[in-house]
C-alpha cells in the first residue's frame, strides 16, 4: 500500500529538488505533529538560507536544517551540515530575529535528517540543538 504523503517514488529518487521540496513538507508535518507551529519556510536572505522557522511548545524559536536523502550509501544526511552552513545559518537566523523584532526567546539549531530509501516508509531522525554556531 503506497502513502498517500508520499508522490511518486521514483519521481523523487530522480529529481532531487523536488525531493528537497518533499522532504521539507514532510518534515514540516512531522514536527507539527510534535506540537511546533511554523514561523516561516525557506527564509533567505544575503546572509543564508533557513529550511524551517518553527516555534516549539516551550516556546523556543527552532531555526531546522532539513536534510533529505534518497539513501545513505555514502554519507549520512548530517554530514552535509558543514561549519560554512552553520555559519549561515546563524548570520540567517539572527537577520530573522531582528526583521521580526523577536527578542528574549530561547532558540535553537535543529536538523531533521529524512531518507526515502527504495522502499517502505522514510526514516526520519530529529536532531535537537543539533549544533550551537
């Protein structure tokens, strides 16, 4: 029985945008379910990009690097967060924060690592506090 979250398999095994695309839906969801609202998706500016803006329940500010892979035959998707990235991803965050004068909220750096794998249902692993730039 295939997923009704899940388009055409062999679609994203083939275009890896619209598997990045996918995989920050699909993790999108995921932390919803967890009990996170979303601030903002592919914030970008100058500075960097940021896949997710998410607030968690205890109100922490989440800046989440989403990283999805179609399998992990050469490296695991965590690797792929390199010191440069998270560099950008602070200079980012802190531009969002000051644009939307957000101040005095705990935030943090979060990864969410998504395989699709040939088959059966993706792997998702959620790192919290991932990295502090």
């Amino acid at each position: 029985m295939m997923m009704d979250w899940l388009p055409s398999r062999n679609k994203l095994l083939a275009d890896k945008k619209s598997l990045g695309k996918w995989g920050e839906k699909h993790c999108e969801g995921f932390l919803k379910k967890k009990g996170f609202k979303k601030l903002a998706r592919n914030f970008s500016c100058k500075s960097g990009e940021i896949d997710l803006i998410m607030v968690d329940t205890d109100g922490a500010v989440v800046f989440v690097e989403v990283k999805t892979r179609t399998d992990e035959d050469l490296t695991s998707a965590e690797s792929a967060i390199t010191a440069a990235k998270k560099t950008r991803m602070n200079r980012a965050a802190r531009y969002f924060l000051a644009t939307n004068n957000i101040k005095d909220r705990p935030l943090r750096f979060d990864v969410v690592a998504i395989v699709l794998g040939q088959k059966g249902r993706p792997q998702i692993r959620h790192y919290e506090n991932a990295f502090v730039p």
